[in-house]
C-alpha cells in the first residue's frame, strides 16, 4: 500500500491528481492519503502498516528515519531544502520571479517590490529570481522580508499589517509588487486597502501557487503565479515507481516549472500614473455591468468629460465609453464560456437592457454571436 501524505487545501489538490494520473496509466496502487497528518503527529502509525512506500509534503527527520530504518522508499515534494538521500521535486522558484517579473513588466510597470519570509529558501529563491530579471532590463526591486511567523490566518495582527501599510505608502506608484505566496500577497491587498491605494491601478499584486480558495475569494481576485503541481505529483509517482522496482540514480533534487501567470483583477490593467485615470479605471471594473455612463465615471472622477476623454486617449488610446463597453464583453465572454446561462440572463449580468443590444455589440466586437462563441469554447473544452 502507497501513503500520500499530502495536506488538502491550495496546490496539493493538483498533485493528488497528478499522482492519481499516473497511477491510472501506468500502476495500480492502493493509496492511502493522510491528509491528517497521522504519521507525523504518532510515529508509530507509519510502523503499524505495511507500506511500501511514501510520497509526502511534510518531510521531517523523523519521517526520513522511520522510513529509512523501514526501508520503504520516500520521494519529498516539500518545497524546503533536502534532506540526503531523500528525491526531491520542487517548484523552479528563481523561474517562478521570472515570469512574475515578466508579467509585471508587459503592464507597463516601472517601479518594483517583493514581499517575502527572509527565513524560508523558496521565498529566498523567487525574490531572487525576479529581482534578477528586473535587473537584467534596468529596473531595481524594492524588498520587505520577515521571517515567517508561522501563522496561516490572511491578516495577521495589527502590527504586520501597519508595516506593510507604512511600506506601501513609501514606494514610488503605480508599483507592481510580487508576494511569496497568495496568503502574503492577500496581507498586501488588506495593507493597500488600509492605506487606501487603488488595485491595481496605483498597487498592482501578484501572488505564487494559484490557491483558488484564497485568489477568487479575495478582493480584487488575486493574480497568481501557478506552478505545475500536477506534473510535481506525477513526476513523484513515477520517481516511486522506480524506486519500487529496484531503480535508482534519480537526482537528488528535481525542479519544476511554473506553468505561468493566471491574471486576475489584482493586476489585469495597465499601469498609470495619473490618479484621475486610475481612479476612473477602477471605477469601470467595478460598475461597468452595472449600466453606467461616461457621465457617472466623470461625476466619480471629479473633472470634465473633455479633460476625461483627453486623458484616456492619451493614456489608454481609447475613449471611456470603449472601456465601457471592453469590460462589458469580457464579462460576455466569461459568461457564455463558464455558465450555461440563457442570453436573456448574461445581458442582466453585463449591464444590457436588451438582449438584442447585447448580441449586436458582441458580433460587432468579437466578429461571433454569443451563441456561436458559446458553441466554439464548447468545442474546445471538449478536445
């Protein structure tokens, strides 16, 4: 019997499938999961099972003893330094800061900063990695890192937060800062909120893991780094796998990479520096559906709709009743990929009295129906 000793929540799910997938394909296991942590609260529970061998996140000296002296093969996807002897898969974190910084960078950024745990490697290492890449283009990265408290709750006491708040208030805006993970990078958006910063048009946040359970559920909707967790859990079992049948040579340590950046609220615009735009870009993400004018968006940015128009063009090379009109689709588009929602029901949701209206403004801007778009997405989710 295999024991997958894996936490439940954020990445370890794709590992679980990656496991499961190679277990399908190529070996039959029976696989327990403890996601309980049993084995590393009692030692003795590994030693009251016949098991042959271990795949974990929770790798501790006591586990590597216990399996070693038991001889069962251990492969470690932990993303912490290794332990000899012990394969380890682990996510390229220095490639990890570089699509960050990439991503950042394609939005027009010009001032930088990390948010890390100066006592865990991985942060260490994707930090470095898009300090590195910034560098590579002449950009310098501001960095504010403490160690790692320990704590998973999103907001962590009041001092942490009034740091991160004094911090933020110091850089340069627009800013496009990186997170270590989506729990820092949660901390960020709570700091912003706290010293009133727009997101993301003045503070731009990017998170690594792509936990959806903490990226959609923040707000805005938090811009993640995903790194490949399914080919992580795969590549384990197929490690195991050889380990089990008396292989060998595999390297001590295997890095993965990322497979890129999923965009969301948090830094899915273009970086400006003037505040009235800004603050009129933020305005229109959040009301677009909501069957606003270019009249609202001029009341709500305190000047006038000349000088408005004046700095869209300028900035954005289109006018606010395009970007109106631009959210409106997108939301279209998500609508009609995810959600089996009649026609009569997205137009509600996108701001549309009309249905009608609607479908002519889609085909006009897309070159589809809204039924046709739906049929081709279908098409292509099913391949």
């Amino acid at each position: 019997m295999l024991l997958v000793f894996l936490p439940r929540f954020g990445e370890s799910a794709h590992m679980l499938r990656g496991i499961a997938h190679y277990e399908r394909t190529h070996q039959v296991w029976a696989a327990y999961h403890d996601d309980q942590a049993r084995a590393l609260e009692d030692p003795t529970w590994l030693r009251s099972r016949p098991w042959r061998g271990v795949i974990t996140r929770h790798a501790s000296e006591g586990l590597v003893q216990a399996c070693a002296e038991l001889r069962i093969p251990l492969v470690d996807l932990d993303d912490t330094p290794t332990f000899w002897g012990v394969p380890k898969i682990r996510p390229d974190n220095r490639a990890i800061g570089h699509l960050a910084a990439e991503h950042l960078l394609e939005r027009g950024h010009r001032h930088f900063a990390y948010v890390g745990f100066s006592s865990e490697s991985y942060s260490n290492e994707r930090g470095d990695g898009f300090a590195e890449s910034l560098a590579l283009v002449g950009h310098a990265c501001t960095r504010l890192e403490i160690p790692y408290p320990g704590d998973n709750r999103p907001v962590w006491d009041p001092p942490q937060i009034e740091q991160l708040t004094t911090w933020l208030r110091g850089l340069p805006k627009p800013v496009g800062i990186l997170a270590c993970m989506d729990l820092r990078a949660q901390q960020v958006l709570s700091a912003a909120s706290e010293a009133g910063f727009l997101v993301p048009e003045e503070v731009a946040i990017l998170g690594v893991n792509n936990d959806l359970n903490r990226c959609e559920l923040s707000f805005p909707p938090l811009s993640s780094v995903a790194p490949n967790s399914f080919q992580s859990g795969y590549r384990a079992a197929e490690i195991l796998a050889q380990a089990l049948a008396g292989g060998g040579g595999t390297a001590a340590i295997e890095r993965v990479e990322p497979t890129g950046v999923v965009t969301r609220r948090s830094t899915d615009v273009l970086a400006i520096a003037d505040r009235v735009v800004a603050s009129a870009l933020g305005f229109i993400r959040e009301r677009a559906c909501q069957n606003i004018s270019v009249d609202d968006v001029v009341r709500h940015s305190h000047t006038s709709r000349s000088q408005l128009e004046r700095k869209f063009r300028h900035f954005l090379g289109r006018t606010p009743q395009a970007e109106i009109r631009r959210i409106q689709v997108a939301t279209i588009r998500t609508l009609l990929q995810e959600t089996d929602f009649p026609l009569k029901k997205i137009a509600a949701l996108s701001g549309f009295e009309h249905v009608e209206y609607m479908c002519v403004l889609f085909k006009r801007v897309t070159g589809q129906s809204p039924g046709a778009y739906r049929r081709l997405q279908a098409t292509g989710n099913s391949q």
